[in-house]
C-alpha cells in the first residue's frame, strides 16, 4: 500500500552525489517539501550490474512513494542510465500511475546543442553510466548531428567521497581523464560532467583545461527543467505539498550520513536511518 498522505518531492541517490542536484532544485524552487534518500550502505552504484542497479533503485523508489513522495527524481546518473526506463515502464503501472520517476540524463542531454558550436561532445562518468550508453542514445534521439565520446572515471567518486577532492593527489586523476577524453576527439568543446559527485571536483577539471572546453555541471539544468516539468504538470503540482522542509534518509548510519554530508551542505540536517528490501 502506498500512502496517499503527503505530497512529498523525492530525491534519490546512490549516496551523497545527488545533494548537490538537491541544493540546485531547493534554491529554484524552495516552496515544495523534500525527500532524500542515499543508499549508502550500498553505493556506489558506478560499478554494478545493470541488474542490480535495476533491483536496489526499484526498493528506493517504493520506499519514498510509501512516505508520501508523490514525485521521484533519480539523482543519480547511474540508476537513470540503468533503471528510470524500466521503472516508468514495468512498476510505475504496478504501483500507481498517478506518481512520476523521472531521471537526470534527458534534461542534460537537452541543452547539448546550444551549447556547444563544434557539435563534439565529452561524458565523464561512472563505468556503469559510460557502459550504458544512455548519454549518447539520449542525445543522438534529440540531435542526430551531435559526436559523442564518453569516459570512464573510476576514482573519481572515491576522491569526492574521502574528501580529497581538493587534494594534490586529485590532480593526476582528473588530469588523466580529461586527456584520455580529449585523446578520443580532440574537437570536444563541451564536457558533461554525468555524475553527481563530480561538480565537486568542478575547480580541478576547470585547471586541467583550456578555457575554450565548457564545463557543464547538472544541478541547474535539472531544476529548471523539473520547474517546467511542474508548470507543464499541474495535475501533479496540485498534489505536491508546499512547506519548504527537507529531510534525509540513508541506509547507513545517520550520524556517518550527516557528517559526511557537510562536504556537500553547510547546514545541519535531520536524518534517519531506514532499510531497503
Ligand atoms: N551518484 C552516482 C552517479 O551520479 C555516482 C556514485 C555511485 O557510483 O554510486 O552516477
């Protein structure tokens, strides 16, 4: 049974990554009530099967429709590429077809031809996202003309996720990526940065460039697009409850989820500690 009571927007990460997509959408539109939840007792997600992307976003989502969210975001590039489709096709009928899932890929995926002039794209991302190839399907669908190349950037979540993301030791990491990329198509001048942790690094991929490379960091550009998303929606806005709280869930220990998320807030939070199955 889901809870028709609140009307809650819900965030959904692997862990912290997707609070920098929280923060972006909370400053767009304060009015609503949120719901976050990161499953960090199993992230990250980056390295996972397709199946099991699948399996452990499906019991995230139920779970925030069971407290009341009315509306979920997958703010989590891996759990989009390997399991908005799948959600939004085979549960969302299951549980309630009046509820929303929608992801993060398309609305960045949508700005991609203004804003580069060579029409040469880069995606860095986590293996899964990469493998997957949703980046380059989800553009190619709106802009045919449009060159994609995606890399793989395994140490990068560890990096944000230890702190160390300022670190001199970051460098080398970022360094070598950006030139791998820039090794597979040398005519990029637009780079995605398709995973959420990775705005954090934002600085040290800025240095390790040429200024003609822009750099494009999600958050923005999902909450504008959920804004008119909501515009476009009313029938789901009218549902959606409208006190400007936010809370958190883990999987984790809620103390560990707090502390660890002052790299990304600088607020105090109230959290709690579920378990998904
Ligand atoms: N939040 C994930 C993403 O945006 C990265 C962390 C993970 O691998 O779980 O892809």
């Amino acid at each position: 049974m889901l809870s028709q009571e609140w009307g809650t927007i819900g965030i959904f990460d692997s862990g912290y990554g997707g609070l920098t997509i929280l923060e972006k959408i909370k400053t767009l539109l304060p009015q609503y009530d949120y719901l976050y939840l990161g499953d960090n007792a199993r992230a990250p997600y980056g390295p996972r099967s397709f199946e099991v992307v699948y399996q452990f976003t499906r019991q995230a989502v139920e779970a925030l429709f069971k407290n009341g969210c009315q509306l979920v975001i997958l703010a989590c590039n891996t759990a989009s590429a390997k399991a908005l489709r799948t959600l939004q096709q085979r549960d969302l009928p299951l549980w309630d077809t009046s509820r929303r899932i929608l992801g993060i890929i398309r609305p960045t995926a949508e700005i991609i031809d203004v804003v580069s002039k060579t029409k040469h794209v880069g995606i860095l991302g986590t293996v899964g996202t990469i493998s997957s190839g949703s980046y380059t399907m989800e553009i190619q669908k709106l802009y045919s003309h449009v060159v994609v190349t995606g890399e793989a950037c395994p140490m990068w979540v560890p990096l944000v996720e230890n702190n160390e993301f300022n670190a001199p030791g970051a460098d080398y990491f970022v360094e070598k990526h950006l030139s791998n990329i820039l090794k597979k198509d040398s005519l990029i001048d637009t780079l995605i940065l398709g995973c959420t942790h990775y705005p954090l690094l934002i600085h040290k991929i800025k240095e390790n460039l040429s200024p003609d490379i822009t750099v494009i960091s999600q958050g923005e550009y999902v909450a504008s697009s959920l804004k008119d998303y909501l515009f476009r929606h009313p029938e789901i806005d009218i549902k959606l409850t409208k006190n400007g709280t936010c809370k958190f869930l883990t999987t984790e220990s809620a103390e560990k989820f707090s502390e660890a998320a002052s790299i990304f807030l600088h607020y105090p939070i109230e959290v709690e500690r579920i378990t998904l199955k």
